[in-house]
C-alpha cells in the first residue's frame, strides 16, 4: 500500500454493500506496492443504488484507473458504463471498470476467476459434468457462462422469484438446451438435481455476514464425491462448506477466485501481468 497519496496516484474504488468482509482491495494494495505501481484500491459502500450515478459521476472527474463492483450492483452499474467487452454483454453483469480515454468500459472476470480456481485447486474440467447452482445473481451468471462455454452438459439453476429460469433462458439462448431454472419451492427436483451434480455451487451470498450459519443446501441432498464449491471466502468456511465436508464432499471456498479474478482485474487497470505467486503472498499476509 503507499505510503502517500499524490496527485499521480491512480485510483481504484471497489463499490458494494455490504464491504466489511471483504478483503480484496487489501490483497491488491499490497500486490501494487510489490510491483511498484503508484495505485491505491478503497472500498465505498453504497447502501442504496439510488446513490451509484452520482458516486461514478465523481468518479468520471478524478484520477481513477477504475473501479471494481460487488453484490448488489453487478447488473445495476451497467446504465452508467459507456460500454461493455463481449463477456459482460453476454453475461449482463459486470464487476470491473476501466476508465480508458475518457470513457468507462466494463468487464467480468467472475467467471474467468471460479474456473480458473477449480481447474487449478481441484483439477476440475467441465466438459461433459452436470452443474447444479444455487443462485442466479450476478456473480452466478458470469460463472455458469463461463462453465457453459467449456462444454459442461447439464446446468441446472435454484433460485427464488423466477430469476433462475430467466438466467437459464438467457443461457439456453446462447447454449440450446443446456439449462434449466428451479424455484427454491421445488424440493423434489431440489433433491433430486442436487444429488444428480458433479459441482454444486452455492453462490447465493448465503453463509456470508449478515447470514452467517445459513446454506441454500440440505446436507442430505448431497452425497460423497461431489465437489462442492462456495463463491465465498469470509468466512473460509461456510455452513454449506461444512455441511458438504460431513457428507464427504470435495470442497473449495471464493478464495481462489478473489486471486484470479484479482489478476485480471490488475492487468485491466495496469497494463501489468502479476505473478499468481504475489497474489497468494498477499491474500495469505492479509488473513
């Protein structure tokens, strides 16, 4: 982190709410003091999206690189950005903004971040397994893209208020018949489905404060062998974590993701390719 904010210093703001948990602009800061660039990445939390415009309005008349965005604001940023890279156009959803000539370009590297982090931690390949997700938001639609696009066969979706079948729409337009959506109300096909999947991801928030000790999951409906996987990564553990560990699950927590995700968001912002080596360095000094 620098030690003195200048007028060249680039900027970086990380936009969400809630912030507390997150660690991210922690790891980053170090990895840009490593590197030797005169970059500071802070967290503002909004409470309300009412308050986005302004607050990115500001951030247009500053020096700033860019600014990452979390839950909730994945899908809301997108009226403010000049334009979208193709990912984030197909996603719909964007977490990383670069500020380039005058114009604000956004981009997800969620998707790219969680495979990245299950092919290296877990060895794990999509092509040809069925993937069951708990969740449909933002986060959820950047992954099950990205493991749409590497061939997985089946992808089913759980969430509430029809938002899982319209992901699973928007994915079936550009991978036919691949997807299906599920109510949370439906326990039968929950059960069923669940137990059916190579991956189970929980990436519904759930387990994270203030929802500490809940899961999406039953633990009965996962069975040895799965590999169970949680966007989370504060806690380490989750109550979905744990619960599939007892069933003798595999498991893998956000913390990979925050590190691959981070690198591309880095060479975004910089122009610069880290080591994943320094990434790690710095995830493990900050924890």
């Amino acid at each position: 982190m620098p030690r003195h904010i200048t007028v060249d210093t680039k900027l970086v703001a990380l936009l969400g709410y809630p912030l507390k948990q997150s660690v991210s602009y922690l790891i980053q800061n170090q990895v840009y003091e490593e590197l030797g660039l005169d970059y500071y990445y802070f967290p503002v939390e909004l409470p309300r999206k009412e308050q986005l415009e302004c607050v990115i309005h500001g951030f247009r008349q500053m020096n700033f690189a860019g600014f990452a965005v979390t839950k909730p604001y994945k899908e809301c940023v997108l009226p403010y950005l000049d334009r979208l890279d193709d990912t984030a156009k197909k996603v719909g959803a964007c977490n990383t903004v670069v500020m380039r000539d005058g114009q604000l370009v956004g981009y997800n590297t969620d998707g790219v971040g969680s495979v990245r982090s299950l092919e290296v931690e877990r060895g794990f390949c999509a092509r040809g397994k069925r993937i069951f997700s708990y969740g449909a938001g933002g986060a959820a639609r950047a992954v099950l893209f990205q493991l749409a696009s590497q061939e997985a066969k089946q992808i089913t979706i759980a969430a509430l208020d029809g938002m899982a079948q319209r992901l699973a729409e928007d994915l079936n337009r550009c991978y036919p018949g691949l997807c299906q959506g599920v109510d949370m109300s439906q326990r039968d096909i929950l059960v069923q489905e669940t137990a059916k999947a190579d991956l189970v991801l929980n990436l519904t928030g759930l387990g994270m404060a203030p929802h500490l000790n809940e899961t999406p999951a039953d633990s009965t409906w996962l069975r040895p062998g799965q590999l169970c996987y949680d966007a989370i990564y504060n806690p380490e553990k989750t109550r979905f974590l744990e619960d599939a560990e007892a069933a003798g699950c595999q498991t893998l927590n956000g913390l990979g993701m925050v590190i691959y995700q981070g690198l591309a968001q880095i060479e975004l912002w910089t122009g610069v390719r880290a080591d994943p080596e320094i990434m790690y360095h710095a995830l493990h000094t900050t924890l």
